[in-house]
C-alpha cells in the first residue's frame, strides 16, 4: 500500500460558527454543507470532495460526551478502488494491525484503524469523482457499513 496523500482532517471544537469564520471566512475554504442537525460542516478548497470536517462538542467536551476538542482522525488516501483498499486490509492484518471500523462514505470508502499511540487513522479509496463534483453534498450523505 502507498498513501496518495493527506486527504482529511477532522476536528472537534469548541464553537463551529467560530472555525468556519477562521477556516471558512479568513483562509478561504468552501463550505460543503452541514450534518448531525446542523453541528458539522464540511469545507473543502475545491482539490477533493472535504479536506475538513468541524464537528461542534461545546463547551463541555470529555467523558459526558465522549469527545475531547481537538483531532479527531487524520485521513490518508491509499488509491481509486475498492480492491486497494481490499490489498490494504489484508496488509494491515497481516502486520496485526486491529481494524476498528469500515465505511462506505458514498463519495469514499474508509478502513479505520488507531495508530501506535492510539490516534484514529482513516484510509480511503475514492469513488468516482463525478460523484462529489456534480453533487458536493455528497460528501454529507448518510454513512453505511463497508463490507469487504
């Protein structure tokens, strides 16, 4: 396997109209759409479907709500197709790498694993592109198990 490239970061903050202003307004980033009622939002600078998702925990963020601010997971395109992701997979497994998760993200297909030192890492195959050019929203569609 090779990662592509960074294709994503996530981040739980504080105030999401407050990083869209910085990340949206001040640095340019286009603004996707929203999800989880309105508390995420995903901004990309027209490269990919998302270089960043905002998901807002509040003030309180910890144990009571499962989350801590700041990076939630890092994602790393590793391909174009489902069978690299399937390569993938098997090469993870063979190293004893325990896989935590997969998505079917509609506009991306993701394995999800934890590093050395327990940060989340996603590796995604991506869909045709048409998909999230002609429909950038896509990207906001409902998440659905991946089964490979």
């Amino acid at each position: 396997m090779k990662a592509q490239y960074l294709g994503h970061v996530v981040f739980y903050v504080k105030n999401l109209e407050r990083s869209l202003t910085f990340y949206r307004d001040l640095l340019g980033f286009h603004e996707v759409g929203r999800i989880f009622d309105g508390k995420a939002a995903a901004l990309t600078s027209g490269r990919t479907h998302h270089e960043f998702l905002f998901i807002e925990v509040g003030e309180a963020p910890g144990p009571m709500t499962g989350h801590r601010l700041g990076l939630y997971h890092i994602g790393i395109k590793i391909g174009d197709s489902l069978e690299e992701l399937r390569a993938a997979l098997k090469e993870l497994q063979k190293a004893g790498v325990t896989i935590t998760g997969a998505s079917d993200h509609t506009v991306s297909q993701s394995l999800y694993l934890l590093d050395p030192d327990g940060n989340e890492v996603e590796l995604y195959v991506d869909s045709d592109p048409s998909v999230w050019k002609k429909n950038p929203a896509a990207v906001l569609s409902p998440i659905k198990p991946l089964r490979l």
